[in-house]
C-alpha cells in the first residue's frame, strides 16, 4: 500500500506510516519483505539525484536512527541502483572519514585556537573520530556496499585498481585512529578484500597477531585475521602455526650418525594447543575458509591430521586412570581435537576421493578404536567408576557418530561402511547405558535407507547384509528404548519427545524407498511388536475389570505406544502398510493369544480416530474377531480375566464391524 502511496504521489508515505517504524520492520523482517522495504525507503536514503554529500548525510542519518535496518538497507541498495553509484558511495564515505581525521589533527594542532568557520558542512559539526559508534557504522557500510559489487569490481579491473589503491593508502591511517574494538574488525574484513602486498604492513604482523593472543581468552578478532590470511593465500601460515602448538608423534629413531648431523632449534615460545583448535575449528567451519585449507599441501594436511589422532593417546589416557590427566590436551580440548580429527578427515576424503579410500580409512581405523578401547572399557568398568568418564566416553561415541552420519549423508561411505558402521552401532547398543545417542542412530538407519538405492555398485549380497543389520539395529534400539521407560519413566518421556522427529523420518523413508520390501515389513513388524507388548504388559497388570475399557483416544495408549502409534498415524501410506502387516501378523500366528489379540484392537480403535481412516480398518478387525472365536471354548472354562478380555473384545469388535 505505501509503494502505491508513493507511485501516485497522493501523499508522503512516511506521514502514513512512521519511517521509524517501517526501520523497525526492515531490520527485522524476511528478505522478501525487507526488499520491498528498501524500494520504498530508497530515495530518503540514497538520493542518486542529489549531490553526494547528501548521499553521506544520510548514511549517517539511517545508521543514527537504527542501525540494523542500515545494514539491510546497504544489502539490498545495489539491486536499486548502477554499480556506479554504489562505488561512488563507498568512495564518499571514505572521504568523509578521511575529513574527520584531517579535523581531529587539525584540532590537536590548534590547541584551541579559533578554526576557520567558513566551508563547515552538515557532517563536520556531527560526526568526530572519537564518535566510535558512527565510524565503526560508516566502515562496515563500505564493506557490505564493497560485497554487494564484489563480483563487478572483479570484472572491471580499472575501477577495482583504484579502489584498493584509494584504500591501502588511507587503512593504514585508519588502523592508528580507529582504535575500537567495533572499528577494528570492519577494517579487518577491508584488509582481506585487497592483496597483501597493498597492505604490508598490516599483513606481516597477522600472524604474529594470530599467536599472541592469549589463550582462553581470545577476542573475535581473529575471525577477520583468519579471513585475511585465506584471501591473500597464505593458510600455509596458519597450518605452520597450528602445527607447531599441537603435539607430534614421537619420532622413530635413527642411526646415531644421522641424529648427530640434525640441528635442533629450540622453540621457547608457549605452545597453545587449545587455541589452534579454536583457529582450525574456524577454518572447517566457513565454506570459503574449508576451501583456502584444503587446498593446501597434502603432506601439510596429513601432517596436521596425524596432530590431530594424537587426541586418542590423551582421551585412552583419560578413561583407563583414575585421575584422567592427559599427556598433551586438557579433557575439553582433546575431545574437540578428536571431533577435529574425524572431521578433517571426511573433507579430505572428499578432496582427495580420485585416490581412493585413503582417509575414509582413517575413519574406519578410528572405528576400531572406539570399539576396542572405548565400548570395552565401558563394558569392564563397575558404574561408580564410569560415572566419573561418562561426559568424556558419551561426548566420544555421539562425535563419532555424528561424523559418519554425515559421511552417508553426502555419499562418502559405500555399503561395506554402512554395514560396519552399523556393526559398530549394535555394539553402542548392547554396551552403553544411557539413550543419548538413540536420535543420531535413528538419522544413520534413515541416511542408510535411503541411500542404499543410490549405491550402483554394491552387490546383491552387501545390501541384503545391509537391510539385515538396520532391522537389527532397529529392534535392539526399540527395545532398550522400551526398557528405559519401564526402569526410569521421566526420563523416557523426556527421550520419547527428542525421538519422534527422526523416529518419523526413518519409518517414512522406509516407507518411501523400500514399501513390500523384507526391510520394510521387517520394520513394521519391529513397531507392532513394540507397541503389542506394552500394551499387553498393562493389560496383565490390571486388577479390576473397569480398568479394562477400549481406549477411546491416542492419549488412552500407554506411552511408548502413544508415540509410536502417534507416528504411523501421520501417513495414510504408513497406515495402509501397517495395517496390512498387522493382518498379516495375526493371520501367520506370530500374534496370539486373547491378551495380545485384545492390544491389537486398542491399537485398530485408536488408528481408526486417527485423521488418516483406512478401509483396510475393518479388515483387520474382521481378523482378529476371527482368530478370537477360536479361544472361545477355553474361556468358558474358567472365571478369569482373559475371559472377561475375551467377552469385552468381541462385543466391541462385533459393534465396530456392524458400525
């Protein structure tokens, strides 16, 4: 309505609306919306059609009334204007800060004499350097509006030589009178837009600024520094550094004579293991950053990632002594060292894929490792010592599992994997207490899932070995998951609730990719089970008959049930194949007796109320009021509650069939 506002001129649209409020929207609404915003906004704040001081008046005006939507403003003003313009604003800004610097020393030289009062603009008697708000706002406009053409400039190289060589004259100048903590890193991000030799002298102290920071405490800055380093091509620098603060393997000896000749230098600078992590965890982390790393050196990387294992001789030492104290890390940092590891690896699996299963290896070595030292460990350990590791052997397993979840995820990991991934998995199960991997197992049954169909060239008898360890693995999960809610019902709410959403995502990509398959009538059967026992083991544990009633609601199931019922009935597919599994379940005997019979009516009831209604409801109840019959004889027999179960099932069973 204000774009039209405007278009017809009918009125000032910020009248209508305050444009301190249309600012408050801008800085926090969807880019969509933020777009629209921006056009409506344009003019007020980038006049193109007036002089280019105005254009600076009003970049210091928006950043002074909200500075959020400033910087969306600058985002999308490139898609409202020439190039031309955005680079003549850079330009302006950069001149103004350079006239508040030539104030400041004019100022200083002064010394209170009176100044010239003719020629003072608007911004002269506003903005000073020591207004560290406006000129950390005024710097970080000209890196969003220098983003915003970065693919332009990089096309004209004219314009882009002489705006980094308008810079790297005046950054330098800019670096001793900026000193805010909120100035320094937009004009860390302008340094990394130029090449090195632009700014000498800035970039050879980077990494002598990189290694002084303080342990622990380092500031934000580093982030920029790190940035700066990839752009200029120098992460060799960072990978020199970060490997001389971790430690190395011990060296294998050699001859005597080769010993003699090989002179040793003595580093007495601290080493600061803790933070070449914190600077490696940066580099993975950032797309650009991930690619400036590795495309480094191989034998750089290898060396980096053998620094890396050596978190494994730490964490082994941690488990196996009482005290825990490592050789080389603290607890915290050789768990992010080894999450470090596992995941260096995969990307240079998938840099270097072309040379086979190099590090994919190195993963599964790392495997083995997790299985020999550390689930045996937690399976020779009494609890009261276990307790004392347990943050150290869980943070561990959920790592590792995370890190080969990924790998599946992206296609990394064919089916001898998968399948030795899986074994690894059914090992965590039957070893470790505690469920707090139960939703990274779940995310690996439906990555294996689903991506077993991707896997061309895997053999009949690897995926069939496959498909029988996921149900396996299913089965013992359920199962543990079902015992933890009998032993220690709080808790198993609380891992009922953090499972539903992977629980639904494996079921339905089962569903998807594999319906009338062994997997997905194995799975099936995997949750009717489930469901049928628990709701079985209520039933026998009833005392009096009016406890009996028919659940009328989900809410009516026993816990576990409820969740699992409250997933399958989310999918008509899933309900149709269910039903048909449970059919078969009771046609086939492998369901018997009235007690369980009379579970499998309080789960048709519930599924019919369900929103997802299913001919096949009926069919299934027609069933089970069959197989019923067939215990009719025994009950009358006797004056027992699976009589009474027996009656009760059939005349609700026979009124449900006649509805």
């Amino acid at each position: 309505m204000l774009l039209k506002v405007k278009a017809v001129r009918a009125a000032k649209f910020w009248k209508i609306c305050p444009m301190e409020h249309i600012l408050a929207r801008l800085a926090l609404d969807s880019r969509p919306v933020s777009r629209r915003l921006v056009s409506l906004i344009f003019n007020s704040f980038l006049p193109v059609n007036q002089p280019e001081e105005v254009w600076c008046e009003r970049c210091v005006t928006l950043l002074q009334m909200n500075r959020a939507a400033a910087r969306k403003f600058y985002q999308h003003a490139h898609e409202h204007t020439a190039c031309t313009n955005i680079a003549k604003l850079i330009h302006v800004i950069r001149h103004c800060l350079n006239a508040c610097i030539r104030k400041a020393i004019r100022e200083c030289q002064e010394d209170g004499e009176e100044r010239e009062k003719e020629n003072v603009s608007v911004l002269d008697k506003t903005l000073s350097v020591h207004d560290a708000a406006s000129m950390a706002g005024l710097l970080e406009v000209i890196v969003i509006l220098w983003k915003s053409i970065h693919r332009s400039m990089e096309s004209n190289k004219e314009a882009r030589g002489y705006t980094v060589g308008k810079f790297a004259s005046v950054l330098p100048e800019y670096l001793k009178v900026f000193q805010d903590d909120h100035c320094k890193t937009p004009l860390f991000v302008l340094m990394s837009f130029m090449p090195a030799s632009a700014v000498p002298a800035f970039s050879c102290g980077v990494i002598s600024t990189l290694r002084n920071q303080e342990e622990g405490a380092a500031d934000r800055s580093y982030c920029t520094l790190l940035d700066c380093l990839c752009s200029w091509g120098h992460v060799g620098h960072i990978l020199e550094l970060v490997c001389d603060w971790l430690p190395e393997e011990q060296p294998q000896r050699k001859s005597s004579s080769a010993s003699k000749r090989k002179v040793r230098i003595h580093d007495t600078r601290p080493v600061k293991p803790e933070l070449a992590l914190v600077y490696m965890e940066y580099l993975l982390t950032h797309p650009k950053n991930r690619e400036c790393l590795l495309s480094a050196p191989q034998k750089k990387l290898n060396h980096l990632l053998k620094a890396l294992e050596m978190s494994k001789v730490d964490l082994e030492s941690i488990l196996q002594s009482p005290d825990g104290k490592p050789q080389n890390f603290t607890e915290a940092t050789a768990l992010r060292a080894f999450s470090l590891h596992c995941r260096l690896s995969i990307h240079l699996q998938h840099k270097f894929c072309s040379e086979g299963k190099v590090y994919l290896s190195i993963l599964e070595d790392t495997g083995f490792w997790l299985e020999s030292k550390v689930l045996s460990f937690i399976q020779d350990q009494e609890e009261e010592y276990l307790r004392l590791h347990r943050v150290v052997y869980q943070e561990i397993i959920q790592t590792y599992l995370t890190v080969c979840k990924d790998v599946v995820m992206v296609g990394l990991g064919d089916c001898r994997f998968q399948i030795q991934l899986l074994q690894w998995s059914l090992g965590i199960t039957h070893t470790v207490k505690g469920f707090f991997y139960v939703s990274l197992l779940l995310g690996i049954l439906k990555e294996v899932t689903g991506s077993s169909l991707k896997q061309k060239t895997d053999s009949d008898g690897d995926v069939a070995a496959l498909f029988d360890i996921v149900q396996k693995v299913f089965q013992k999960m359920l199962e543990c998951m079902a015992w933890n809610f009998r032993k220690q019902p709080e808790e198993g709410l609380r891992l009922l609730c953090s499972v539903q959403t992977p629980l639904h995502d494996f079921i339905t990509t089962v569903q998807s990719w594999h319906e009338d398959t062994p997997l997905h009538r194995s799975v099936l059967s995997i949750l009717i089970a489930a469901s049928v026992v628990e709701i079985s083991h209520r039933l026998r544990k009833v005392t009096d008959v009016e406890e009996l009633t028919p659940p009328e609601r989900l809410s009516d199931l026993p816990p576990f049930s409820r969740c699992l019922i409250g997933i399958i009935i989310k999918s008509p597919n899933v309900v149709r194949s269910y039903l048909g599994e449970l059919k078969a379940s009771v046609i086939s005997d492998d369901i018997e007796g009235i007690v369980c019979l009379t579970a499998i009516m309080h789960i048709i009831l519930v599924i019919n109320k369900g929103k997802h209604k299913s001919s096949k409801v009926k069919d299934v109840a027609a069933t089970v009021h069959r197989k019923l019959k067939t215990f009719m004889e025994i009950t009358l027999e006797e004056d027992s509650m699976e009589r009474f179960l027996y009656e009760s099932s059939s005349r609700t069973l026979g009124a449900f069939l006649n509805s």
